[in-house]
C-alpha cells in the first residue's frame, strides 16, 4: 500500500512540473498599479447610474464600485449594499482628464468609487464659469449617513490591500480635475473621513496660527497659487487670478471650506492652503 502511494505522489509530482509552463522566481522590483483612489457623486438615482456604468453607451463610463443611497425609490433591497462592478486589478473609466502631482491619466493608477447623489449642475461646468450662472444652476445635495459609513468601511478594505496608497492621494474628482468636474461636491464630508483615518484634513492650531500671520502679512497670490500646486492641484503660477486659477481654487474651497467656494483666495483660504502644506508637504 505504502508503495501504491508513493508511486502515486511521483505521478502527481510529474504531471504537476509538466503542466507549468513557468519557473516563477518573485523580483522586488515592482509596484502595484492601484495609487489613488477617486471619489465621485453619480447624479442619477440607483437605477440610472447602475445601467451608465455598467452598460455600453457612445460615452462609455465605469467604476470599480457604486455606492447606492436610502429612499430611493429605484433601489428595492431593504439594506443598503456596495455594488463592485470592475475588479479592482483592471482599469476603470471614470477619471478621465486628469492630473494630480504631474501624473495625468489616472484611471491607470486608480480606483473609482460612485457614490448615488443627485446633485449636480443643470448645464456643463465649463459653460457656466465661475460667476452667478455656476450659483444659480447648481445644487448641491447632503450625502445619506449610511451610505458614507460604507464608503468608510470600503475604503479601509482598499487600504488594507493597497497599503502604499498616500493619504493626499484620497481625492475628489474635482481636485484632478477641477475644468470640468465638481464632484463630490461642498456637501460631501471630508473631514468624517479624515475623523476615520482617511484622506487629509488640516490642524486647527495650525489654521488659527496662519490666519494671524497671514492677517498682517498677505501672501502673494502666486505662492498660494505654488502651495496648491505642492498639495497636487494642476494649476500655473501666474500670479493673477485668471479663471484657470479660480477653478482649482473653487476645487479646493469645495473640499476645505464649509459653504464658501467662490473661486477667488481669500485670507481664511489661504490660512488653510498654509496650514496643509505645513502638515503634509
């Protein structure tokens, strides 16, 4: 019997080194393609936006996750759940033009996550500008407290695998691209999820330091405009307040200013630009 086995083992043994085509011999010198992680509001109830990301259009878009919301009438579970609709080792198409710290083409290095939302803009941002039309043609809509918490969850889990994903590197579609996107949005809580371990939020010390000295010493515009290009944003130092300046700041507003993103620095927005690049740069 002994012997029986032993044959069989050898058998085993053989077929298994003539199946492999490969010696694998593991090198360390590689890295993982996930680096960033993209947060988006969908615009649409749960139904519409399942079927824009998941089915072929002549602008085709997708996710590696969608996040659905309470009372909507579309979604028919009694418990909210994540949806994953790409693996996250492929690439999803939901960042499009983009940049962030001079890498462009995020989609190759990122994970979108859709969160259902119905805020948005009545027309593109890049026809509305920076002025009364943008203010007037769009709303902005809280986010369902449930449904953050499963975003917190999911992203934990994507830190556990991907554990060289930076904390500056959590970001909003607007902040890599900040011409033609708004979203998450001025309602959607960062600071929570810095509250959790996740993304970046500044010091209020460092906030209340910076708006007394910024107070009797204002920054030239162009070394806030340098500080947010530190802090990742795509933006020129020019100096002046031109509408590719006051998008990026509008961005930034959004992200760190609690109902004021008027596009424009200001001294409370410049105290929080110092006092991130203070922390994290």
């Amino acid at each position: 019997m002994l012997r029986v086995l032993n044959v069989l083992i050898v058998v085993v043994l053989l077929a298994g080194c003539a199946s492999s085509k490969f010696v694998f011999v593991e090198s360390e010198n590689f890295d993982e393609r996930v680096r960033h992680i993209v947060i988006h509001y969908t615009s649409e109830n749960f139904e519409d936006s399942l079927r824009l990301l998941t089915e072929k259009t002549i602008y085709p878009v997708s996710s590696h996750y969608l996040i659905p919301e309470r009372d909507d009438s579309t979604y028919l579970p009694a418990s909210l759940k994540i949806h994953s609709l790409v693996r996250e080792r492929d690439r999803a198409w939901h960042a499009g033009r983009s940049s962030w710290f001079g890498q462009t083409d995020l989609n190759y290095s990122s994970i979108g996550i859709e969160l259902v939302n119905l805020s948005g803009c009545d027309l593109p941002i890049q026809e509305l500008g920076n002025d009364l039309d943008f203010y007037e043609n769009c709303q902005f809509r809280e986010f369902d407290d449930r449904q953050i918490e499963l975003l917190i969850k999911l992203l934990k889990g994507i830190l556990n695998r991907y554990p060289n994903i930076e904390p500056i590197n959590i970001m909003g579609h607007s902040d890599i691209a900040p011409s033609r996107k708004v979203d998450p949005g001025p309602t959607f809580p960062w600071r929570r999820l810095y509250e959790k371990g996740l993304g970046i939020w500044y010091d209020d010390s460092d906030y209340k330091l910076f708006i007394e000295r910024l107070r009797n010493n204002p920054p030239t515009i162009a070394d806030m405009q340098k500080k947010l290009g530190d802090l990742g944003y795509l933006i020129e130092v020019t100096g002046i307040e031109n509408f590719k300046s006051q998008l990026v700041v509008r961005a930034f507003q959004m992200r760190f200013r609690e109902g004021v993103y008027t596009g424009f620095l200001d001294l409370e927005t410049a105290a929080i630009i110092y006092a991130l690049h203070k922390k994290y740069i």
